[in-house]
C-alpha cells in the first residue's frame, strides 16, 4: 500500500521548531517511500485559534522545503483539509457511534462534575467519568424513559466515548507493544456542547477517511494512544501504524524546550518571525542548514556524517535511525550546521535567501560583491553576521584597537612606517602590495608583521579579519590611502 502520511497542527499559535521537526520527519519519511505527504489543519479547538497562525504554518513549511502534496491551499481527493469545514462529516461519523452503542449524550453540567471531583478529592480519590460512575451521572444511559430527542434539545450536552473495562494493546514501530488498562480511562469528550468534535475524534475520523497508513508524532501523544485504538476499535476501523518521536530538551536541566529558554540562550523558537518574535529565518539561518540540523535531533544517519541537504536526507532516512530518548537543542551545534551550509553559496545564491542584507553592499561595490562576499564567507555562521563582516567596506573604521596600537609602538616607530606604507602604496598602488611591502621591509630593516599589522588596523580598525591585501585591493588606492592617513592621525592625537 502506498503511504500516506500527515502532519495535522493547530493554529493555536506559530509553529514550534519542535513541530517543524515533525513536519520533517513526517515528510522525510513519506518521501523516502515515495508516499504523499498530508498537511491538514485541525481547528475544531475555536477557544484557543490564534488569528493568521494557519497561514504562518503553511508558510514556515514552504520555507523549510517541506512542500504537502495535499494541504489546505492545494486541495486534493480527501479534502476539505481544514477541520472547520468537516463538522457535517463528524456528525455524520458520531451518529453511527451512538446507534452501535459506542457513544453516548451527557448532559453534566461543569458544575456538577465541579463538585463530584471536590468530593472525591477531600477523600484522597480521583473523580473518573467510567464504567464504574456512569450510570450514576446524568447521561442518556442513566436515563428512565426520558425522551433523549427532547433532552438534547432543551439542555447542553457533550458526546461521550463508551469506554469499557478490561486492556488495550497498541503499537508503536518506535517502542514496540504499549499495554494499557482501560481502568485508567475515562470515558472521553468526543464532542464539544459547541457542537464541535475534541481533538481526539476528529484525528481519529478524518485518519481513517483520508487513508492514512502511518502517523507520526511527538511522544506528549502517547498517552493518547490507547484511547485513540478504541475509537478506531469502536467504528471497526483499521489502526494506522503510530511513531512516537523523543523530544527536543531544553539545553540545560530537564524538560521540553521552551521560549523562555530561548530567551535565555539568545536564540529563537520559531523558524520564521511572529509579531516581535524574530525567527530563525530573521536571525540568519539558511533553511537547509535548519532542516541540516533538526534532522539530527532525534536521528542518527548511521554514520559520521552531519552535512546533508534535503534530498540526501529523503535518500538516507530510516526509522530505524530514530532514537526513543529527548534530544537537547544546541544553538552552537545549529550554528555550526548553518555555517557549513552557508560556505556552499555564491554571492548570488546568498542574495536570493538574504536579498535585505546585500544593499548597502551593491550601492557602493556593484561590480566586486561576488569577490567580497567569497572573501567573508568562511567567516559567516548566520548571515546576519555578513553585515558586521563588510562593515570597513562601507564606511572608515570608527575606532581602532589601542591595545594593538600601543603594542606596536612600544617596538617600533609607527607613524615612520605607516610614510613608508603610503609612499610604496602611492608609488606602486595596491596591486602586488604585498610583494611591495616585503621589499620594504628588507630595504627599511622594518619587521614584516609590524607592517602588515599597521595596514590591517588602519584599513579594518583591528587586528582579526580577511585577507588584508585583498581588501586593499577591492577598497582601491585612494580609499587604502586615506585610511591610513586616518590611522596616522589618531595616533597622533592619542600620543600618551
């Protein structure tokens, strides 16, 4: 059977990195058995929808490459794909639980259940809606000849799953046989007094009818899975087969991350921006070197490798690969990920992904932005870092490093051979510089290091950097010239 796999959200909010993850290991696993990969949106729970989230959903997907072949905006066989648009097939499904006896009405008011659990809690016990209390509560089983019909049109009601004793086994490929005892169970919401199906039905039903074979998930769902194995028990439907994926942890501590600990770490939870939230995107990241990295949050390629590209992962992955433990998130490791991705790009393909970081940059340098980018790059871990890097491109340096000033005058002569720098660069101009200043310093007596230390402070403000003659090359003579005329009289005028 061809797979059929999805990734069912709430727009309750932007996307997790953690439900991005999902979203990749869900895609990566349909497409790497040539199966079609599902988005569905699932928006039965109207108090917490947050307004535009579904449209972000689609779109941090659409960023990350994860592209549905089914989805909201692309439609398909099974659709509607939004939940909203599905309640007449929900009804439809909850009658035929209610005529089998599968289900029931429930007419309790929160109140009443407020008070019954108060009761059992001043006891030690915990108040359950089972088997064992049903019959006893106000519900369409407990009813005396009472005309349910009347009932349900008169007061509030929710739709109850008749859950009864004994055990539920279900599987997952991830962990194996998971046993559960129906004594744990309540018996659960179905259907909302809004009319609107929980969570737990609607994912069960629109499974079955959309024919999905395989669900994949995080493991905060696996306590839902028996429950889930006695709804599709309960319409006698075939289960799909369940992964349960570990979580993504915190850096430091226990626990599931968070956005707070992404505030303590400096980094962001989202992949693209929300509200005054910045994304992974906003900060620098290559979606390929996000997707590079998530991948290997909970899965091994079965090798040293950890540089891949979407297609590669689509051939490499493996559920076998998949491990049942939390994976911690490691900015620095992401960043590194990201920085390999970025050494792989051209100006050009850097402009295509960061189009708002290049301007300043081709206003002033048209026709060298490919040279000063390749000469940077090594030195990108985000692209956000590209505009500190080119920074001496665009404008003199502010201040300088009076640290490295004063270490050098303490040996030498500074203002003497930064004449001697000007006179070689005004002779011979920028070209072969290098070659030129190692003849100066064997003419004058002058150390090398010291020369190319002075030309660098006076072109960069400081002693880290690129290649120096090749900045001087692309900055030209007149601009090399000035700076260090600039240089020359800051020190001057910091004589101490």
């Amino acid at each position: 059977m061809k797979e059929r796999v999805r990734f069912a959200p709430s727009p309750t909010g932007p996307l997790h990195i953690g439900g991005l993850r999902t979203a990749l290991f869900n895609y990566l696993y349909t497409k790497s058995r040539n199966g079609t990969f599902i988005l569905r949106i699932e928006d039965t729970d109207r108090n917490r929808l947050v307004k535009n989230s579904d449209k972000y959903i689609e779109k941090a997907l659409s960023w990350a490459g994860i592209i549905p072949d089914e989805s909201p905006s692309l439609g398909g066989e099974y659709g509607p794909y939004m939940q909203s648009e599905r309640i007449s097939i929900y009804n439809e499904k909850i009658e035929l639980l209610i005529a089998a006896d599968k289900a029931y009405y429930a007419f309790d008011t929160d109140e009443e259940l407020g008070r019954l659990r108060s009761e059992k809690e001043k006891k030690g016990l915990v108040f359950k809606y089972d088997y064992s209390t049903r019959c006893s509560l106000d519900n369409s089983l407990s009813m005396n000849g009472e005309d349910i019909d009347t009932r349900i049109k008169k007061d509030s009601f929710v739709i109850r799953l008749k859950v009864n004793s004994g055990k539920t086994i279900s599987e997952d490929l991830l962990r194996g046989l998971v046993h559960f005892d129906n004594s744990v169970l309540d018996d659960k919401i179905l259907v909302k007094t809004d009319g609107f199906p929980t969570y737990h039905f609607a994912n069960i039903v629109d499974d079955h009818l959309m024919k999905i074979t395989t669900v994949i998930r995080g493991e905060e769902w696996l306590p839902s899975l028996p429950l889930h194995g006695l709804i599709h028990e309960a319409f006698g439907w075939e289960k799909p087969n369940y992964i349960h994926l570990p979580l993504i942890l915190k850096p430091y501590g226990k626990g599931k991350l968070s956005k707070r600990d992404g505030a303590k770490g400096g980094f962001p939870i989202f992949p693209l921006s929300w509200e005054k939230d910045e994304g992974f995107k906003e900060m620098g990241f290559l979606s390929s070197g996000m997707i590079n990295y998530l991948a290997l949050l909970g899965w091994n390629p079965g090798s040293d490798d950890e540089f891949f590209n979407l297609d590669d992962l689509i051939k490499l992955f493996n559920i076998k690969g998949l491990q049942k433990g939390g994976a911690k998130f490691d900015f620095e490791k992401a960043k590194w990920i990201n920085q390999q991705h970025l050494l792989r790009l051209d100006f050009n393909e850097f402009e295509i992904n960061f189009p708002e970081r290049v301007i300043d940059l081709k206003n002033k340098y048209p026709s060298k932005c490919a040279e000063i980018f390749l000469l940077v790059r090594e030195r990108l871990k985000l692209a956000g870092d590209f505009e500190k890097e080119i920074e001496f491109f665009l404008k003199d340096p502010a201040d300088y490093d009076q640290k490295a000033i004063n270490k050098l005058r303490s040996k030498n002569d500074v203002e003497v051979i930064i004449k001697e720098i000007e006179a070689v660069v005004e002779k011979n101009g920028v070209d072969r510089l290098k070659e030129n200043l190692s003849t100066l310093s064997g003419n004058k007596n002058i150390n090398f290091g010291s020369i190319m230390q002075l030309l660098r402070i006076s072109l960069v403000g400081k002693l880290s950097g690129p290649d120096i003659v090749k900045v001087s090359v692309l900055i030209e003579k007149s601009l090399t010239l000035k700076r260090l005329a600039n240089l020359k009289n800051h020190i001057k005028n910091n004589l101490s």
